[in-house]
C-alpha cells in the first residue's frame, strides 16, 4: 500500500515550511513516498503530476501551511482559481485565472475528510474542517491533483490538509500571529495517515467480498 505525501518549501520571506518539515521527517517509512514542491505556478503543480505515476499511490494527502490560521485544516474543497495574494517565489502573482480552462469550478476531497478531522480532534489537537485552500499554490496543487486522477482505476483517495505557521517563523518575522509546534502537527499528519490507511485497508476487504 502506497500513500504520496507532499509538501512545499518555504514562501513569502520564510525560512521554512512546516509542511516540508513534516515531509523530511516521513522520508525513512518505506510505505510512503514522498515530494516536496516548489512554490512555483508551473513547477509546483506539474512537480507532483510527474511523481503521480511513477508512484501509482492508493492515496494523495498534499501538505502546505497557512499562515496566520491558527488549527489544522482539513481542505473539503478545491477551486478552479487562480488569484494569488502575494507573488510565487518566480516572482509570479496570477489573477482571475481558471487552473484548467475547460475543468469544473470545483472539486471535493474523497479522502475521508470528517473521520480525520474528528480523530485529530480526538488526540486534543485544535482542528477544522475548513471550506475553502484558498487560490493560490495549495489549492492549485490540490485541484490538479484530484484533476488528473479523476479517471485513474482504481482512483486514489485525494486531498490537502493545511497547517498553521511554526513558531520561529512568527518570531523570526517578529509578528503576533497564531502558529503551532512541529511535533503537533506532525502528530496530526499521522493520524490522518492512519485514518487514511484504515480507509484502504476497508475499501479492499470490501472489493474481495463482493468479488
Ligand atoms: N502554502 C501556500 C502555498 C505553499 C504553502 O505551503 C498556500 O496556502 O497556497
């Protein structure tokens, strides 16, 4: 059983991504494979679409922070929006852009949003099921994502979970805004795998029982 997890570099004057973080740390478990992307309009997306089938992964969970939210989101919905608030680290700001010119306006996660939100909730770790990754890399690599294996049989479970800012990158731009340790959101991450994985685990004893 094989899950993709990625996560992106650092953005916006940074020095670091939680997400990249949480990703290096993963890179020893051999049942998952791991990217991290570039926070790039072109290379981020197309970085993810070329590790997709050299993988074939059951599962796609894409990891990004969002600064100045102060829970764990669980990403229901991506759009088909192009409108960033800041340049991307080519120097690029898009706006009022489809993502695919002819692509629905929006797609849902079919990864098992509710169950990950409660049980992160469970482990007393602050959590939301949050509505909307906004418009720029992380809802565009969500979208793609979900995009491009929407005909792949069987069809991976995919979806994105976005994860406050750390400490030392509040501190180090010398602002208040909400941020949450490392190994918090890291804890996080596994129990979405967790749930994740006893969601395949489920679907298949399903598929040899009614086989
Ligand atoms: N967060 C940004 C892009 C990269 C990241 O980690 C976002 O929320 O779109």
């Amino acid at each position: 059983m094989s899950i993709l997890i990625s996560g992106f570099e650092a953005f916006d004057g940074s020095t670091s991504n939680p997400s990249a973080c949480i990703v290096q740390a993963l890179l020893t478990r051999s049942d998952i494979a791991t990217v991290i992307l570039p926070v790039d309009s072109v290379h981020g997306p197309n970085r993810l679409l070329e590790t997709i089938p050299k993988i074939q992964p059951q599962a796609i969970l894409c990891l990004g922070e969002a600064a100045r939210r102060s829970a764990i989101s669980v990403e229901r919905v991506a759009i088909n929006l192009k409108d960033y608030r800041i340049p991307d680290n080519n120097g690029i700001t898009l706006q009022d852009e489809p993502i695919i010119s002819d692509g629905p306006d929006a797609y849902f996660s079919n990864l098992p949003v509710r169950k990950i939100t409660q049980a992160i909730l469970a482990a007393g770790i602050p959590v939301e099921l949050s509505l909307s990754a906004g418009a720029y890399l992380c809802n565009q690599v969500m979208y793609a994502a979900i995009h491009a294996t929407r005909f792949t049989t069987p069809r991976p479970l995919v979806g994105f979970i976005h994860l406050p800012s750390l400490p030392q990158q509040v501190v180090e731009k010398n602002q208040s805004y909400p941020s949450m340790a490392l190994e918090t959101s890291q804890k996080a991450v596994q129990i979405a795998i967790q749930v994740i994985r006893q969601t395949l685990e489920n679907n298949s004893s399903q598929d040899i029982n009614s086989a």
